[in-house]
C-alpha cells in the first residue's frame, strides 16, 4: 500500500478520516506485516478471545435481552477460534506466489501471482452474530496483511463495546481499532477511501454501502441476505428433514441469514411434515417460559415486524400453527415469538416478499419438483438453498438448474461452517465471499508479474515493425483459427 487511497474534497470532514490515515501511515512507516507478524496477530486474537469470551456471551445475552447461551458459544466464540487455527494452518501456503506457468504471448516470460495487502480494510457487521460477523472477516484480512477499521452494528450496542475493549486491549489502534456508533457513523464510515469494504447487512444497506464505496473506487464485499428455499423432495424422509431444518430455522430464533425461509414441499407430505414439526417442536422446545433455550428477537421493531409478517399472511388466508406446548402467555415486553409454520399462504403476502429473519416458516406445496424449482427461480437469487432428496443425481440437477449463494443437499446451514469454503451470495443476496482461502484471497491484490529473462520479443515489437513479424502473425493466425 505505497499510496493509500486520495482523499476527496467531500471526506476531509469526515470524524473518521483520522482513524483512518493513521493506520495508512503506520502501513507505510512499517511496510506489510510478513508471516510470522500475521501469525502472531491472530495468536493475540486468539488470546484476547480466550480471554473476553465470558464477556462476550453476557454481552450478546444483555443485548438480544435473551439469547441462548448455547447458540453464543457455538456461533460467536468456539466457530471463531476454529477458524483462526485453521487460517494459521494454511497461511504459509497461502502467502506463497503462484506460477501460473509462461506464455508465449509473453515471451516465454516467468510469471508469477503475488498475494498483496490491499492496505486497510473497513469492516461493517450486522447484529444476528455480532461477534462472528466482525471477526470473522478480521481473520481473512489480518491473514492477507491488512490494517483494520471496524464498525461493529449499533444494534447490538453492548457487544460492539465489548469487541472494542477487547481489540484496543490487544492491538495498537495504528493497525486494527473499532468505532461504535449510530447509522450516522455507519454512513460517515462507507464514505472513508479505504482499500476495501466487507459490508454484512441487509440488501437494502447493501446498496447504500456499495454507492458509498463507489465514490472512491473502493472495492467491496456484500454479504447481505434475502430469502432462502429449503425443497423437499417426496421421497426423502420426513422426520430427517425436520431435525435438520429446525438446526437452520429455529437456532438464534430464526434471526440468521442463511436460515431456511420457507419450504417448498409435495403436496402429498405437507400433513405428515407439519405433524413431525409439531411434535419436534414441541420436545425441543417444551416450554416457553424461562427456556435458556430460546433467543430473543432482537428488539421491538423486529418483535413487531415479524408479527406484523404472520398477521398479513393470516389476513390473506394463511392457517398459523404456533408451538407452545403449555400455552405460556408471552409478558409485554418478552421478545420470544413461539416457533410458527405458515400454511396456505397466498405468495403475495408480505411474509412472501421480504426476508422474514424470524421463527416463521411458510410451508408451501408443489405437485412436481419443476414447479418448485420455478418458484425458487422466479424470485431473487437467494443466499442459500436447501434440498432434501435420497437420489443423488436429481439433487445434482436441482443445483445445477437453481443458482444460490451456496447450498446443501440434506442439511442446512452448514455449507457456512467448512471454513474451508467461500462464503457468500450472488446478486442480490451477496457479492464476493470470505473464510479461510476465499477471504485470504478476497482481501489480497493479486499482483501479477513478469520476470523477463535475457531474451525478449521487444525487438519484433517496436516499430518500425520488421517485415517478417506480419509473416510470423499469419502463421499464428492460421495455426490459431
Ligand atoms: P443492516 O443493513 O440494517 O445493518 C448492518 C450495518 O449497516 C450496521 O452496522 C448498521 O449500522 C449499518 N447501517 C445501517 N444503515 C446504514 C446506512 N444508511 N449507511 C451505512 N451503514 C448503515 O442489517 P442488519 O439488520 O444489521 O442485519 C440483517 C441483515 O443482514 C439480514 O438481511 C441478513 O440476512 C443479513 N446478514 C447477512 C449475513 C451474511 O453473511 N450474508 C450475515 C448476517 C446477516
């Protein structure tokens, strides 16, 4: 990063530029970090999650006002540490140039792939995992050499100063430090000529962020959400399918992006799935009175958001069958919306339109699987999708004719925990993908490199042309077309 990124007219009054030029400065005083300088950040971050994590837990806790503490160990604390050792497992490979072989159009030149910092990263996370969804690119951009600037949501206000205390505590704020704050900061934020941006959020944001980004060129990483699908085929076992669509729908209330959002399912099953549902349900979620087990929604707007959801969908004819075995009454005030499958929903209906990101799962028929493949295909590009099927070769096909961020064929969700793999949507529900070497590489500049050797095609190549060079293209041509 010898030249950071110009500062337009429009940011000089930005709060943040200060934050910003002082890690670009200390880029450029200390020259990009070498390998054991990344190992060594991600040591220290490990550490400082070690040491933070009982913190963490109580703060996501306090800011959902109740969150499975379960939920927060896996998704917040133990996913991170997992990704952190395998990053550090792979980065010497990874930082290592790649030869992607000589070409005779360059001279027979060597040629390699260099992996550079970009230079300092702006880091955007959304509130359904506000710990993972901040770190976790971290690890991608610490790996590839970066500086960091966070910006953790204001949702979840409690947790953002828990990370900020905790990075402060461990890095100097010249190559990784936190701002907190409201949409306000968020806004000035999107408008800073960092080197790149991951954004994770809604669609919407997604576009203000990406506009933003526009005005200095700056590159993103939207990982944003939409509507997932989860389809079942007739001839995949239906108590199967239940356990493992309710690990996607109902972990963290629903209140994930790659939750499934509503299933498509043969009209001959439909009964059997909502009984199973029923009574899986049911066990897992026995009472909803005091049960650790069960997350809030985040906050009133979103409590009332998605019960906005299901009134519209029943306004318009749908049968709601909510889950709660010992009919608690849900105190004013107790953000837990029992576990609620939608049937007979008119696909007009709001639930139909937006990301429902709650514990709300509209059930709707088919009567063969073109029909729901064309459901899912006449709908934006969804972040994930789901099928269930015991024959192999018809799920192929399912992926081959649906185009998703990722997917998986009997499972959900867990496409997101290989950190082995890239991580994203397409289109509307994402742009570029980050874990393990996908975020290495997504935050690394691919510098590609000539070493020219003693001999070069120079001489053919400066005018005035020798003759024989059009003789020489005329071969090539031939032996080409
Ligand atoms: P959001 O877009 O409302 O907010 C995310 C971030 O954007 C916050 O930090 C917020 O402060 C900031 N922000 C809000 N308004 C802004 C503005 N005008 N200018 C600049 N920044 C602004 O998203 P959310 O409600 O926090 O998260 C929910 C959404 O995120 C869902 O759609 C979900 O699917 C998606 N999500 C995606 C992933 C993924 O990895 N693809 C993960 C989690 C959540």
């Amino acid at each position: 990063m010898n030249n950071p990124q110009p500062v337009a007219a429009a940011e000089v009054g930005n709060p943040l530029l200060p934050i910003l030029q002082q890690q670009q400065t200390a880029f450029l005083d200390n020259g990009a970090p070498d390998y054991k300088q990344r190992i060594e950040a991600l040591n220290k971050l490990k550490k400082a999650i070690g040491e933070y994590k009982e913190e963490i837990v109580a703060a996501v806790q306090a800011d959902f006002g109740h969150r499975s503490d379960t939920e927060t160990w896996i998704t917040e604390v133990v996913s991170v540490l997992n990704e952190i050792v395998a990053t550090k497992s792979h980065l010497k490979k990874w930082m290592k140039p790649s030869n992607p072989g000589r070409s005779i159009s360059a001279g027979m030149a060597k040629s390699r792939v260099i992996y550079q910092p970009k230079g300092v990263i702006g880091i955007m996370g959304a509130w359904n995992y506000p710990v993972l969804l901040v770190l976790s690119p971290l690890i991608g951009v610490i790996a590839a050499g970066n500086s960091a600037v966070i910006k953790p949501s204001d949702l979840t206000p409690k947790t953002g100063e828990v990370v900020k205390k905790m990075i402060a505590s461990t890095f100097d704020e010249s190559y990784i430090s936190v701002v907190t704050g409201d949409v306000e900061v968020a806004s000035n934020f999107t408008q800073l000529p960092f080197d790149h941006i991951v954004y994770t959020g809604s669609t919407h944001v997604g576009k203000i962020v990406m506009k933003a980004a526009a005005e200095n060129l700056t590159p993103v990483t939207l990982e944003l959400g939409g509507k997932s699908p989860t389809i079942i085929n007739s001839n995949y076992p239906i108590a199967k399918a239940v356990d493992r669509i309710m690990m996607g729908k109902f972990m963290n209330s629903g209140q994930t992006c790659i939750a499934p959002d509503y299933i498509l399912v043969h009209e001959s099953k439909v009964d059997e799935l909502v009984s199973t549902f029923q009574e899986k349900l049911a066990k897992r979620y026995p009472t909803l009175d005091n049960n650790n087990d069960i997350s809030w929604i985040v906050n009133d707007r979103h409590f009332t958001r998605i019960t906005n959801l299901i009134k519209d969908a029943q306004d318009r004819g749908a049968q709601a069958v909510q889950v709660n075995p010992t009919d608690t009454v849900i105190a004013e005030g107790t953000r837990i919306i029992p576990p609620t499958l939608l049937l007979n929903v008119d696909p007009d209906s709001n639930i139909m339109q937006e990301e429902i990101f709650g514990p709300v799962l509209p059930v709707i028929t088919y009567r063969d699987i073109d029909e729901a493949i064309r459901f899912v295909n006449e709908r934006p590009r969804p972040l994930a999708l789901y099928y269930f099927d015991q024959n192999k070769k018809q799920a192929e096909e399912v992926l081959s004719r649906t185009i998703s961020g990722g997917a998986c064929v009997n499972e959900t969700m867990l496409h997101f925990a290989n950190e082995k793999m890239a991580f994203g949507g397409i289109g509307p529900s994402g742009l570029g993908g980050y874990h393990g070497h996908a975020g290495f590489l997504e935050f690394s500049h691919k510098k590609s490199v000539i070493f020219q050797g003693a001999l070069s095609p120079a001489p053919l190549m400066n005018n005035p042309y020798p003759k024989v060079v059009v003789k020489i293209l005329k071969v090539v041509s031939k032996i080409l077309s």
